[in-house]
C-alpha cells in the first residue's frame, strides 16, 4: 500500500497498523488521516493571485469582509506601481474606507499593507514589504497588514517603476469531503492512499533565510518555552484556533500585532489567558492582544481537526536555545553544535549553568556569542515537587524561583537554626496561597514545604533536616504548612549561610 507520511510517499505491507507505520510515535500524541477523496469541491480559498510582469505573487489574506469587498478583479486596473524603495513598493492609488492611524508600526519582508497618502484614503494604496522595517503608511492603528505573500517573495525585488498589477483573482482550491479522523490508536488499520500527518512543525517569527529580527525575541521565546518538549497540548478548540494554555497566566510583552491567517502562531498577551500560545486554523483580524510569534510550515490539517484533549507533536525551527541548567561541558557542546561562541565566567571544576547573556534564543543566533554564569555542581540541589497534592502552591513556586522557564531556579536563605532552612522567594501582593496537602502526622526529614496563608510568615519556604509531628519544615503549626515536595541530596545546604542564594533543579 502507498500511505503519504508527512508530505512522503511510503509503501507499507497490506493490513499495516499506525503503529507499523510510525513505531516510534509517543501513543500520547494524535496524528490526523485523511483517507483518500471520495468526494471533491471547488471552495474559495484564502489566497490571491495578483499577475504582475514578474510574475505571479500568492498571497494569504485575512478573511475579513472589509479585505473580501477591497482585493476584487476590478481592482487590478488601479493597481500601478506609484513608488518604491529599498523597504517597500506601493500600488495605487485607489479608494478604500481605512482609518488612518498617524503612527509608525513594524512591518516584516511579505507583509502586504492598506495605507494611504497623505493620511487620505481616497489616495490608498496595496504596499508590499521588502524588508523588516518600522514606517508610517497611513495605515489602522492594527498596522494595515491584510496579508502576506505565501508565493513569490523573491518577486518583490524585481518590480520597477511603470510596472502594474495586471489580475487580481481569488484562487480556487480542490476540498477533501471524506473522511477526517484524529486518532492515537497504534492499531488503526492503514488503507492504500491514505494521508497521515504525525506532527506540526513551526517556524518561528523573526527566523528566515534572510536574517534574524530579534524585535519579537521574548515573545517568541516564550513560544519556544512552551512547545520546548516537542509537545502542544489543546486545552482550547474553536472554529478558528486551537490553543495551549498550560503556562497561563505568563506576563508576555506585545511586540508584533499582524493579521492572524490561517497557520500564524500567536501569544496572548493580555488579559486573563496571558500567555496562552494559540495556533490560527482560519483566519481573523489582528488583535492587540495578541502578539505573533511564528507560523505552521507544516500540519495545518492536524492542528484543524485536532480537538480539545489531544496531544500534538510539535517542531519549532530554531529550536530554543536555553542553557541554563546544563553541566558547563554540556553547555559548551551545545553552543559548539550550534555555531555559538560560548564565555563561561570560569571553567575550574564541575559547574552547572545558572544564567545566560543574551537569555533569549533569536539575540543569541543573531549575535554569534553567548555568556554563560555557572555555580559548582554541589551548589545546585535536587528537589521534587508533588503538583498533584499541592497544584496551586508548587505553581506559585516555580513561578517565584524560575523553574516555570528553566530547569534550575534559585531563593535567597534567610534564615538557617539547628535543622531548620527557611527561604524567603519574593511572592507579589496578592497571590493566595490557600490551604492544600497539609500534614496530619509526623513530617519526614528533608520534606520541602510552604507556608500557607493562615500564617504571618506567608510564602516562606523551608525543609528540616530531621524528621518532626508538631511544626512543619518552615517552623509553623502543620495547619499553616503546604508539602510542596522533598529535598534529594540535601548535602547541598550543608555549609549554606545566610544571605546566600540556593539553586534548586527540579527531577520529574
């Protein structure tokens, strides 16, 4: 049987499984399979084909009716090229209803622009970017783009002065009627001509062939962050999105509001799901609560049919580039695979990384160089956290210490007596710390624990040395204690003093 496997054409044995097929897939994780076309239509798709005497450029428009009532056949005849420069070219012009914004936005290479001259939208005009770059257009407070060129990029360098948009046309696409399933069974029987797609792969914003723009490099490392171990979780399923909210809330900045068409990859960045990574199956409007981050170059159909519950493997390009939490060793023979130049603050003895320069992924490929701030090996302590007896108290805690973003977190010790350590992480004003996984017995030795809101001493954070029945690791009555997890190798505190920060990596 021929089976398409991620855009590959395979040939498997007659009564083939998934799982003969993919042996070594997470059975976690859905795949989507499209069983060959039964049935087919014409629908409207949307992308446009504008002719030009370079030739055809594609591009991918946002469904909106605003953009459906603008790029129409008889458009094409207004569409002459008016001026250009190394950032941009712009046609026109003709008249729309926009709303000029009078500010400057960011704009990438592709992006196509309603503006207007003059802030006149009777004098409006298609701009199509050349390059990253920041410029005022006369163009909504959104920024203007209503899309951008999926097909013939290279083109844009090629129109010159007196060229015209010769056609404008909306391109007609063939649609699949049969039978769409989402499966993660191993045992699904294959069938010739059927269609798998095991993962999504995403290539993030600000990465191309042509150059890294590290004007989104935070709010893609958060992207990178969240899909770090190969994994998008659909906690959320719309007609036009799917998304991950399993870092919700995180404070992430707005550094890139564009039109979120089919495929573009978003981060909330505001509201009550901040943080939230959002995967656009149809398009919509751009959002200034919503900064982009990547697109799909890969799997749009299992991220269209995939519902709230499954589990989508997921490759991100550049992968992220974190490392903190590494031996310096393993530091080193990551930045070295990656074309990295790496300076360590010191290269005596066995050392973990505890903080890098720049922090995030697309100022470190853009520059070359990375600085590395270590901490020796028996400095770092192993912890582990029980979020199913204590969920809301070990997020609180990995927000605080930084193990939410990395793999080794740090707080300050305030205060050591007998067998006692307690550390005081900065907690911000109103974060609730309610009552949960409290002892009733005797709390073993190297138990790690919280205080609880029921006491003064709120937040703190400590671990006993020796095994006790009336006060729990932070000194308090067990009613005010919540057992975050244990302490694995508590010779790491032994000569600890006051004042001095302790790095703990967690061990799931």
């Amino acid at each position: 049987m021929e089976i398409h496997l991620d855009g590959q054409r395979v040939l498997v044995p007659e009564g083939s499984r998934l799982g003969d097929l993919l042996p070594e897939r997470d059975e976690r994780c859905s795949v989507a399979i499209i069983r060959p076309a039964l049935v087919e239509d014409e629908t409207e798709s949307q992308e446009v084909r504008f002719t030009t005497p370079v030739g055809d450029l594609i591009v991918e428009v946002a469904k909106t009716a605003a953009v459906s009532r603008l790029l129409q056949p008889e458009l094409a005849g207004q569409l002459r090229l008016h001026w250009q420069d190394r950032y941009a070219a712009a046609f026109g012009p003709f008249e729309s209803d926009l709303r000029p914004a009078r500010h400057p936005n960011r704009y990438k290479r592709g992006d196509v622009i309603l503006g207007c001259g003059g802030y006149d939208p009777s004098r409006s005009y298609l701009i199509f970017a050349r390059m990253g770059h920041t410029a005022d257009y006369g163009a909504p407070a959104d920024g203007g783009v209503i899309g951008s060129v999926v097909t013939g990029r290279g083109l844009l360098d090629r129109l010159t002065d007196g060229d015209q948009v010769t056609g404008v046309e909306r391109i007609f696409r063939r649609v699949d009627r049969s039978s769409v399933v989402v499966v993660r069974d191993a045992g699904f029987p294959l069938e010739d001509g059927m269609q798998v797609i095991s993962y999504v792969e995403a290539e993030v914003q600000g990465f191309g062939e042509d150059g890294i723009d590290t004007g989104t490099a935070r709010s893609a490392e958060h992207f990178l962050l969240s899909v770090q171990g190969g994994r998008f979780r659909v906690d959320r399923s719309s007609s036009t999105y799917i998304a991950d909210t399993h870092l919700v809330p995180t404070r992430v900045p707005a550094e890139f509001s564009g039109p979120r068409l089919e495929g573009t990859i978003t981060v909330r960045a505001a509201g009550k799901s901040s943080g939230g990574v959002y995967i656009y199956t149809q398009g919509v409007s751009a959002s200034p609560a919503h900064t982009v981050v990547g697109r799909i170059a890969h799997g749009i159909e299992l991220a269209r049919f995939a519902g709230k519950g499954d589990l989508l493997a997921i490759r991100a390009k550049p992968e992220q580039f974190d490392l903190v939490g590494l031996s310096l060793a393993g530091a080193e023979s990551v930045a070295a695979r990656r074309g990295i130049s790496l300076t360590a603050d010191t290269a005596e003895g066995d050392r973990i990384v505890v903080a890098q320069t720049p922090a995030t992924t697309l100022e470190v490929l853009a520059g070359g160089e990375v600085r590395v701030e270590t901490v020796p090996a028996d400095h770092v302590v192993s912890i582990t956290l029980d979020e199913a007896a204590a969920p809301r108290s070990v997020t609180i805690f990995r927000e605080v210490t930084g193990l939410k973003h990395h793999s080794v977190g740090k707080m300050p010790l305030v205060f050591v007596f007998e067998d006692v350590f307690l550390f005081k992480p900065k907690i911000g004003k109103g974060v609730g710390i309610i009552p949960e996984n409290t002892p009733t017995g005797e709390v073993p030795a190297y138990t790690l624990a919280m205080t609880n809101d029921s006491r003064r001493g709120t937040g703190m954070v400590g671990v006993r040395t020796a095994a006790n029945a009336e006060f729990g690791p932070t000194s308090e009555p067990l009613t005010g204690t919540n057992i975050i997890g244990k302490v694995l190798d508590a010779g790491g505190l032994a000569g600890m003093r006051e004042g001095e920060t302790v790095y703990v990596r967690e061990v799931k």
